[in-house]
C-alpha cells in the first residue's frame, strides 16, 4: 500500500469562512502522523478534506463536502503525494480542485507520476497565482484546468479525468491506492471520537467480521454477480487444501536454500577475498612501478645536478681568478697611492735634510765667525797689552803693572778657557748631532733602497699582473658572452650573487634528491620484501580457493541432485 508524502490545501475555507487553509502543505514522508487540535479545531475537516484527493466529493457520515466547505469563492484545491517506491524513489499524485457549477459540486480531477526533484512536483503545482501588486491568490478553476489540460498533453504519465469511477480505477490499478479501504477508513473516521467507538464494538473477532470484513463482501457481491464470487473462493479453497503440502515443501526448500546461501556466501568471500587480494596486488605493482619511475627520475636529476654542479665549480672558479685579478688590481692601485705618499714624504725628507744641511753649514760658518771675531779681538787686546808692556816697561811702576799684569792674564786665561770648554762642549754636541744625522741618512738611504727594490719587485710583478689582466679581460668577455643573456645590460658583478644563491639551491637540491634516492632505495627494497610475501600469500591464497572451489563444485553437484530429486517430486 502507498504511504503519504505530503498533503497539501490550498483555499480550503470552512465555517463559514472563519477558518481557512490558504495555501499549506503537511509533510508525512512515508511516517505515521497525528493532529492534535482542540476539540472543534478542525480534525475531522482535515481528515474529510483529505479523502477528497482519493474519494471525490465523498461525505463523512452526515457531513456533505459542499457544506462543509465554502465553495462558493472559488475553486479549492487538495492533494496528495505518495510514496509508491522507495528505492529509487517514486511518488505519484492525486489532486482534485472543487468548484460549485450551478450550485452543483463539480471537481477536476488529475494524477501524475514522478521521481525526486521534478519541476512539477506537489511543492510546484501552480495552484496560486501572483497579482500584479505582488499579493498572492488561489487560482481559479479555469487556470487550473488549464494546467492540467497541459500537463495531460505534455506528459504520459499525467491524466485526467471526466468520472470519479474512470479516476478510482486508473489510481487503484497503476498506483495500488485501493478506494474501497478509504471508504472503510471514510466509514471509521465518520463523526467525532467515532474511531475509538468503532473498535470499541469490534472487541470480538465475530464482531470485527460483521462490521468490517462482511460490508467489503455484501459490497463486493453487489458489485459483481454471485457466481463470480462462489467460483474465486473455490480456487482458494483448492489452495486451501495444498496449503500444509506447499508448507512442507516450502520449509524443504528454505531449507536447501538456506545450505545454498551458506555455499554462496562461503563463495562470495572467497570472491571478496580474491578481489581485495589482486586489488592489493595491483596497489602494489603500481607501487613498485611508481618508485621505479621515481628512482629513474631522481636518478635523471642526479646527473642533471652534477653535471650542473660541473659547470658551477668551473664558472666558480673562473670567477675565483676574476676576484684574484680585482684583488691585484686593487693591491696596485693601493700600491700606487703608497708609492705616491712615498714620493711625497722623501721629497719632504730632501728638503729639510737641505734645509738642515744649510743651516748646519750657516751655524758652523757663524760660531767660526764668532770664534775668530773673538780670537781677533783678544789677538788685539794682547797687542794692545804688550805695547802697554813695553810702554811700561819704562815706567816706574813697573813691578806694580807687572803684578796688575799677572792678574789680568790669569783672568784673561782663565776667561779664555772657559770659552774654549765651551766651544769644545757645543763642538762635541754638533758632532754627535751630526754623527746622529748621518746615522739616521744612512738608514732612510737603506730604506729607500728596500723601497726601490720592493718597487723594482712591484713593478715587474705588476707587469706580470697585467699581462694576466689582460687574459682575464679576454676571458671574461668569452664568459660574459657565453654566460650572460644579454652582456651589454648585464654584469658579472651583478649575476654573481644570483650564481651563488642559486648553487647553494642546486646543492641543496642535490642533497634533497640524493636523500629521496636513498629513501626510494628503502622503499624499493620494503617493496621487494613486501611484494615476495605477497606472492606467497597469493600461493597460500589460490591452494585455498582451488579447495573451496572443488568443495563448491561438489556442493553444486549436491545441489543439481536435490533440484532433481524435487523435480521428481513435482515441487518447483
């Protein structure tokens, strides 16, 4: 029996228009459901209203659906979704939209079958219509017969129908929605509380049987003739009869089916088994092709980085003698500013010497001068001191100036050696002075001629620097032409620093690869080992199966000889 989806109401208007359902759907979804409503909230209503999509213009004891609804505004629209397949899942649904023709209950009736998420599912049914201002309105009889005549000339598996009899007959053969059990349902649900009061009288199986089970048949009598009914319940009393027999035999062959599903259960893990075993066999293989691929490509980057790595340590070292040549060339313009400073300074140290040399010579010449000027004038003072002699000597004082005399030379001798000490002390001092000098010429002459040596030596090695320049320059243009994208925007100066980062990464890359190498080495080796214990499972693994296979091979030839042996017997 199908099982309600969802009902949906739309303009069901009742008590006089107090109470309405405007445009409202009740999801079920297969579930038993319950209204709980207060008393005169509406239950029976619900449930006459909903007959209505199975049972048109059905009443529910003395309660017609023309007074119980309010018609008289516009066309009411019910309908029910079922749920006729669960997987995959199919729904079919009965709609009935009531309108009064004439102060008569007429009603279009229509069914459509559907899977999930078909755009004219229970939810899409067009039974409002949107005005002009945006408000919402139930469509009226002539829109909705208008879709329904379109969806029964779009689509084969939507209908509609002129009678409830062609309607009743159409869902009970294609949807199994049988109308005679709504009517029992119709006849249960008839007044207020009357469900519990219906079993209620049915406490007896006796009881159950006259009020339900012998109304189906009267109505089923009155339907078709007596002779139809008298013929059917001879063929069930003929199977009546074979029942215990068929019994028997059905419980034989669960029985036998039961050992069968053993046998094939057994055998479908057996096939799991071997399924899940080649699955792993395939992982593996493709593994191991997998790290094949890997070691070849790793080993492909190997060489790639060596041979990279060459190339590198050659350029490196190109560039090493590059820097070795900026070095000398530094050291030359270092050694050029000193020889510059060592100029300047000897030529300083030749002008003070000269300068020194002059005012020695000046010195000499004025203490010379001053000495003889001083030899002169006491060579006249003695003169002068004898002619007063020999003038005295005639004089008769003479012993007196004789003695004054003694005096005067003591003083004057004495006077003059002290002079003499003097000089002889500043005359010592000018000659260690100058002893002092011409050591000190004589280590800067020493000096000087280490410097002329050394520069005779910076010279040729300067020569040789610069012939090796001049290679390194021809060089360096081929390297810069061979090396450099494009040499007249780039430099080598420039470049150097990406070169050295970038042979940092390449050797870091190297590792990298090596390490991965190593990694897949051990993991090729794991494999290895892994892939021979597989193939010793898989041998353990096919001596099982040709077992199991030989068991069910005799199981099966048991099986064929009981089939026969039930042939036999006539049980099919």
């Amino acid at each position: 029996m199908p099982a309600i989806s969802k009902i949906r109401f739309t303009n069901v208007v009742y008590e006089g228009g107090a109470k309405r359902y405007n445009d409202d759907i009740f999801e079920f979804d297969g579930h038993n459901g319950a209204l709980l409503l207060e008393n005169g909230g509406g239950k029976t209503v619900f449930v006459q209203t909903a007959l209505q999509a199975i049972l048109p213009h059905s009443d529910l004891a003395d309660r017609k659906i023309k007074e119980t609804l309010l018609l008289e505004g516009g066309c009411s629209h019910i309908a029910i979704e079922w749920i006729i397949n669960e997987r995959p899942r199919r729904y079919a649904l009965t709609s009935v939209s009531l309108y009064l023709n004439n102060q008569s209950l007429s009603s279009y009736k229509y069914v459509y079958e559907y899977g999930n998420g078909d755009d004219h599912s229970i939810d899409k049914i067009p039974f409002v219509k949107k005005n002009s201002s945006g408000s919402i309105r139930p469509s009226s009889r002539g829109e909705i017969n208008e879709y329904y005549q379109y969806m029964n000339q779009q689509y084969m598996n939507a209908n509609t129908f002129n009678t409830i009899k062609e309607f009743h007959s159409y869902i009970e053969k294609n949807f199994k929605i049988i109308p005679s059990e709504w009517k029992r349902i119709s006849l249960i649900n008839s007044a207020e509380g009357e469900v519990e009061g219906f079993f209620d009288g049915c406490k007896t199986t006796g009881q159950l049987v006259d009020k339900l089970l012998i109304p189906v048949v009267e109505e089923a009598l009155s339907i078709n003739n007596t002779n139809d009914f008298v013929s059917s319940f001879e063929k069930q009393r003929e199977h009546f009869k074979k029942h215990k027999q068929l019994r028997n035999k059905i419980e034989e062959s669960q029985a036998i089916e039961e050992q069968i599903n053993k046998y094939v259960k057994m055998y479908t893990d057996l096939y799991e088994v071997d399924k899940d075993l080649n699955s792993e066999f395939e992982k593996a293989k493709s593994l191991y092709n997998y790290t094949l691929k890997e070691e070849e490509i790793n080993e492909s980057h190997l060489v790639e980085c060596i041979e990279n790595k060459d190339q590198l340590e050659e350029s490196k070292d190109k560039l090493t003698q590059k820097i070795l040549s900026h070095e000398i060339h530094l050291s030359d313009e270092i050694f050029k500013k000193l020889k510059k400073t060592y100029d300047n300074i000897r030529e300083n140290y030749e002008n003070i010497k000269n300068q020194y040399d002059v005012k020695g010579e000046e010195l000499q010449n004025l203490k010379i001068a001053e000495i003889k000027s001083d030899l002169k004038s006491s060579r006249e003072k003695i003169e002068f001191y004898k002619e007063k002699i020999e003038n005295l000597d005639n004089d008769t004082d003479i012993e007196e100036i004789k003695e004054s005399f003694k005096r005067n030379s003591g003083n004057i001798k004495f006077y003059f050696e002290n002079i003499i000490y003097d000089m002889k002390k500043k005359l010592e001092l000018i000659s260690s002075q100058n002893k002092k000098y011409l050591s000190e010429l004589s280590e800067q002459e020493k000096e000087l001629e280490n410097i002329e040596n050394k520069d005779r030596n910076y010279r040729e090695k300067l020569a040789e620097i610069k012939a090796t320049i001049n290679l390194l320059k021809k060089d360096t243009k081929k390297i810069e032409s061979s090396i450099l994208a494009n040499p007249l925007n780039e430099s080598i100066e420039i470049e150097l620093p990406k070169w050295v980062s970038r042979t940092k990464d390449i050797e870091n890359e190297i590792l990298e690869y090596q390490n991965n190498i190593r990694k897949s080495q051990n993991e090729k080796k794991k494999l290895s080992n892994d892939f021979s214990e597989l193939l010793k499972e898989i041998d353990i693994t096919k001596t099982e199966y040709i077992k199991h296979e030989n068991y069910f091979d005799i199981m099966s030839e048991e099986q064929e000889n009981i089939i026969s042996q039930l042939n036999i017997f006539g049980i099919h």
